[in-house]
C-alpha cells in the first residue's frame, strides 16, 4: 500500500461555447439598454428645463405683451412686477431676457425680498444671446439748436432738467472747466492756482452752481465745493469739502472749477443753465447736432437692493448687461447713502 497526500477532486461546470449569434445578440441587448437609458435621460432632462420660465424685454415692445420672444415686453420693471405677483418665485427657475439696445429707465430698478429666487431656483435677468444691452440712468434729448456766439450753440431743455452730465454720440462731454481738459494731466484732468481767484471770478456774471475740486492740502484724498456765490471784492464763496475729515484746507494749487459759462471755450465743452434751461455746447468739428445722438444723466442709481436681516433679497442675477449714465458723486455733497442690507448675487 502506498501512503501520499490525499487527492482532492473539484468538479467543474463547464461552460457552453457562445456561438457568434449569441454575441450579436448579446451586443443588441446593451445597445437597447444603452439607448433606453439615453432616452430617459432626456426625458429626465426635458423635464428639468420645464422647471425654467423664460420672459423677454425689448427696446420696441409693449408691456401690455405676454413677454414672449415675438411679444416681448417694453420695461425691465414691468417685468419684474410681473413675476412678483406670479406666484412663481422660488419654485421654478426665471430668467428674463433683455434684447438688444439702450433700455433707459425711468427709475432705479428696485429689488425687495419678494422678488427673491432662491438657491435651486434664481431668478435671472441677462442680455439675450450676444447682444449689446444696456441699462440706462439717462435720457434722450430732441433738440432745435440755434447759433449762439462763435463756435457755440444753444437749446431750449426740459422743464426741471438737473443736468450734470452730456453724451453725445456715446461719448461723455466736459462741463465747462478752468483749465481745460487735459488728458494727460495727473490731477483731475488740469489744475491751476488761480481757479476762482478773484482775478478770474471778477469776470463770471454769476458763478452761482458751479463746483471747485481740489486735493488735499497734503493729498489726503480731495475735496469737492459747490459755488454759492461772490461777494464785492469777487471773492467766492462756496459750500461742502465733507468727503475728507482730515479739514486742513485744499491744496493751493492742485484745484480746478467746472460749470462756469464764462469757461465754454473748448471744443467738447457745455453748460447748463437750469433757471433759463438753456444748454450751450460747443461741439467738435465732426460732429453733426442735426444728427447727433444727445444723452443727459438723471438717475443716481441704476438698480437698488432693499433687505435687510430677516428679509434679504437672494439669488438675482444680473448678466451681461452694460451699466452707463448715473450722477456723477463728486458733484453731490454726500456720496454714501445707506440704503439696506442684501444679500445679492450679481455678475457683471
């Protein structure tokens, strides 16, 4: 007898050979499977994009429209009133778009926690595929000018027109300014030490609404005046400087004034005067005022957000849209108004 190690014997299944249309056949089924899942992807999909509104605004529509892409709205606000009382916000996803133009509004764009989106579903307000849209705190002006004197003209402007700044074609014009616009210049654009010395105020009819802007006395910042008047030795006298509390005085010679008719005497230059609402201009060679394009300023903001707290406004969106025409800050005696806490996501 012969004694080794035990033999242990593992039966095994064999497998039947899968002939080639077993394959095939096999190849089918996960591509079925494959495009049965594809299919309910889609769908899936589909699904989700029902949960977006879309709504549109343009230039020539009409808020009493539907705001569809051929009915579209007129105003940006009308649409957001919209939506407010919709009933919709915060349960499916909004986006309004904007087409192309200039929308100029009437009023600052005012957002309130009611017209709030939320974090699955916001609310969007964008430009329209890749056009140019812009949001505007101006107006257009229609004018009839006449020739006043040399190279400068004049127009009749609305009743109770605050103008501090003038567009013509797209590009912004100079109040009339001592010294003249100097591109190259350090300090706002041109400085002279003898801006309203009496030398020179001796000379201004009446300089009453005019602005001085000088730096500080040991460039601490700037100071920004507005002209009150003259006195009999032509000394003028003015109001403001609040935008530094470091009150040492402004630099004797890095100040210039603005708003002064007497200094209409460059091409690019203008002047308002409110009482009379007359606009003098001189215009450049080039331009043609029959056919120019004349925007003014009016607005301070162009959209505002009101929250506070316990009632943030959240998830609007602001994309691709161009900002353009506000009052100028340093022409007003207070820049920093506290308006609300938000909580805002905006893109630019």
């Amino acid at each position: 007898m012969m004694i080794g190690s035990p033999r242990i014997i593992v039966p095994v299944q064999s497998t039947p050979f899968q002939n080639t249309s077993q394959v095939q056949l096999n190849m089918k089924s996960k591509t079925v499977t494959k495009s049965l899942m594809l299919a309910l992807l889609l769908i899936f999909c589909s699904m989700r994009a029902s949960d977006a509104a879309e709504y549109f605004v343009a230039v020539g529509g009409a808020d009493a429209n539907v705001g569809t892409l051929k009915q579209p709205f007129r105003t940006v606000a009308h649409a957001r009133d919209m939506l407010r009382n919709s009933g919709t916000l915060g349960k499916e996803s909004v986006t309004i778009y904007l087409r192309g133009g200039t929308h100029y509004l009437a009023e600052p764009l005012l957002f309130q926690q009611e017209d709030s989106g939320t974090a699955e579903f916001p609310v969007n307000y964008a430009a329209y595929q890749d056009e140019k849209v812009v949001l505007s705190g101006g107006m257009k002006l229609d004018l009839a000018w006449q020739k006043h004197q040399k190279d400068i003209y004049v127009a009749k402007t609305p009743a109770g027109l605050q103008l501090d700044q003038l567009f013509v074609d797209g590009d912004r014009q100079h109040m009339a300014r001592y010294p003249n616009y100097d591109p190259n210049a350090q300090y706002y654009n041109g400085t002279a030490a003898d801006a309203f010395a009496p030398s020179r105020a001796k000379k201004w009819k009446d300089p009453q609404g005019g602005y001085i802007h000088a730096l500080h006395r040991h460039h601490w910042g700037g100071f920004h005046y507005q002209i009150t008047g003259k006195d009999a030795q032509h000394n003028v006298t003015y109001e403001g400087g609040w935008q530094s509390n470091r009150q040492l005085g402004m630099h004797p010679d890095l100040r210039m004034v603005e708003n002064i008719f007497e200094d209409l005497d460059a091409a690019g230059e203008w002047y308002h005067d409110s009482s009379e609402r007359k606009l003098y201009y001189q215009p450049e060679d080039s331009t043609d005022l029959n056919r120019a394009l004349v925007e003014v300023v009016r607005l301070k903001h162009l959209v505002e957000f009101h929250g506070d707290m316990t009632a943030p406004v959240k998830h609007i969106r602001l994309q691709g849209l161009i900002l353009r025409h506000t009052l100028s800050c340093r022409r007003r005696s207070r820049c920093c108004e506290v308006i609300g806490l938000s909580t805002v996501a905006a893109r630019y």
